[in-house]
C-alpha cells in the first residue's frame, strides 16, 4: 500500500489559507482527508465528535500530550486545540492524502514531527506587488512604508521554513498550484523509493 | 531577473531518455535551452559548431578541465565529450531553463557541481511491472528472474541519487510529468526565496 502525502496549508493570518483550503475540497478530482482537531471546549449547537474536532476531557488531551501523540497543541480562552498524531498516521497508512491547514507557529511544531509532508506557505499577493505599489502610489509615508517592509521581511522569514510558496492572486490559480504540488510530490524519489524496496525485497525473497 | 531551472534527465541506458527530449522539445509551450555538449572529435558532415557540439582542440578542451570549468567529461575511443558549465551558467543566469540529457554516471558528477537543479530519474515501465510480469508468466528460469531482480536492484541504488523518478510508460506521459515537475519547480521555497529577499532589500534601501 503506498503512502499518502501529508500536504500542509500554511501562511500569515489573513492570506485565505481557508478560503483556499474550501475551494481545495470542492475539486472533483480531490479525495482528501481533512486532518481533524481535537479540543477540550464543549461542542456547540450542530457539531459533530469526529467531523468537526475531536471532542475530549481536559484528563484525555493531557495525557496525548504526555503520550506525544500531539503533532502541534495549544491552549485558547482556557481550552486545548491540537491536532492528534495517530489519525493522520492511520490514514498516510491506509494510502490517502491528508491535508492540514494551520497558522504558521503549529506548523512549524508538526514539521518537526512530519518533515516528510509536503510544507506550502501561500502567500499574499501584496508581498510580490508591494514594491511596484508603494512606488506606484508615491503617496505613502515613510512609517507606513517601513511597517510594511518590516512586515514581509518577517512572512519571508517564515517561509524559508517550508518546501513551497504559492501565491494566493486569484483562489482558483492557487488551488490549481496547490494541485499540481500534489501530483508532482508523489514522484518525488523519497516517497516512490520506499515502495520499489519493498517490490525488490519481495521478489528477492519469493 | 529570474533564474532558470536546470533540469538533468537521465534513467539507465535504454530507457528511450533521447526519446522523450525530443518529444519535450516539441512540445508548444516549452523554450528549454538543450545543453550543448563539448567534444574534441572532428565534426561530421552537416554538423555545425554550437549547435550540435562545441567542437574545440584538445588543448582546449584539457584546459576547460584544468580550469575546473567542465561539469563532468568522459574520454571515448581518443577523443572528449563533456558538459561545458559556463555555456549552462549564462543561460540560467538569462532566466532561461536548460535540460541536459545525460546517463547516469555524468548526471551524478553534474550534480556535485549543481546540486540546485531538478534530477529526473527516467524509469523503465518493466521496474515497476517486473513483479507481476514475473510471477504471471512462470515461465522464466531462476537465473533468469535472478539477473532481472539484480538490474532492477541496481536501478534503484541508482534512483535514490534523484529528485523526482519518471516512469516511461508512455512517453507523452513521461513528457506531461516532467512539465509538470518543471512547473512546481518553480514554486520550491529554494528557488523563489532569493527572489524575495532582494525585492525586500531593495524596499530597504530605498
């Protein structure tokens, strides 16, 4: 059984990383599995345990953290929010894609843990124009324009962490290059090599 | 400017690796550079300097090496083939991609060199088939499934050299793949960042 891709959907608050996550399922070509949370708030009106997060006690979230079984963990207004190592283990396993959309902090944690996946930092499209604007305008001050400077300086610095940087100008552009990410990472030698092992190691055994 | 990619593609003798440049070449939308090799054997009829080979003396040739400016070399019945690295550099530099098509022992001394490029390894379709060809048939002698477990073990050591293992099943879907490749290419963090990071200190200096 070949394994699926771990493909994390990252960036800085703001990008659309969910709009784009949401055009990403609507694809009729796409069968993901979207990797669920798992949180010690109550669920609200209409919520589903195992659809919309894991619904857990405090005790249980606390003991996957002491277990290591959290990927990537915080806690918000007094409750926990992570995301569970053992369900996206099981469905790589079982050969399907998983995709994680996270801010940047978490994803940084779940690399250390999965550097295998496949890591994309979408971008705002103002970080490539913000140039060509700001001289354009000619109107802006110089605090504002440092701000802004000093603002992408900081988003750059975070996407040397990851392995893609896809700009997010137009949702149905970014999903197609999400897209095609996809297919080109499963012919990447790291993630076929393994596989052809495994065919060599039975056919030297048989 | 925007760097071009170096795209090597290589795979063992045999695998039709010929077959499918030329079939890229041809494709509408690409505007690849073919790295032109080097050679000290006299042209033939119909050859033209620069275009088939660059044809040069040996003492040119010897100095090219000296120099440290040849990629990899190899010397064949009296007379030398290799890939010139400034020819590759220039190129690059212009924003333009350059594949070089080369077997596999040239493509691992490329890579020494050039460790920034996209190394597609083409694999025959029987690697991948070998089992169930085998087993179906049962007709083959044990030394004879011996030897084709053997060669397909060594294509495999060799594989694990490459970014990306292309399977040439067919080779306008050999051709699709590796455009496809060459499109994500573009969006690896390695290759944008420097992009990014001279747009920012620009913003600063200004």
């Amino acid at each position: 059984m070949k394994r699926g891709v771990l493909i994390v959907l990252s960036g800085p608050s703001g990008v659309g990383k969910g709009t784009v996550r949401k055009a990403l399922f609507e694809e009729p070509d796409i069968d993901f599995q979207y990797s669920i949370s798992m949180t010690t708030r109550q669920p609200r009106d209409g919520e589903v345990n195992g659809e919309d997060y894991f619904f857990v006690t405090r005790e249980a979230f606390e003991q996957k953290i002491a277990d290591g079984e959290m990927l990537e963990y915080a806690e918000y207004v007094g409750n926990y929010y992570g995301t569970p190592k053992s369900f996206i283990d099981d469905t790589l396993a079982s050969g399907r894609d998983v995709l994680l959309e996270i801010e940047v902090q978490g994803a940084l944690q779940v690399k250390e843990k999965m550097p295998e996946g496949a890591y994309i930092f979408l971008t705002p499209p103002d970080l490539r124009a913000l140039k060509e604007r700001l001289i354009m305008r000619g109107t802006e001050q110089l605090d504002v324009i440092d701000r802004r400077v000093h603002a992408a300086t900081k988003e750059i610095q975070m996407m040397a962490n990851y392995d893609y940087a896809v700009v997010n100008d137009e949702v149905s552009l970014a999903v197609q290059r999400i897209k095609d990410i996809i297919k080109v990472e499963r012919l990447r030698v790291n993630r076929v090599l393994p596989e052809y092992i495994a065919m060599i190691e039975e056919l030297e055994e048989s």
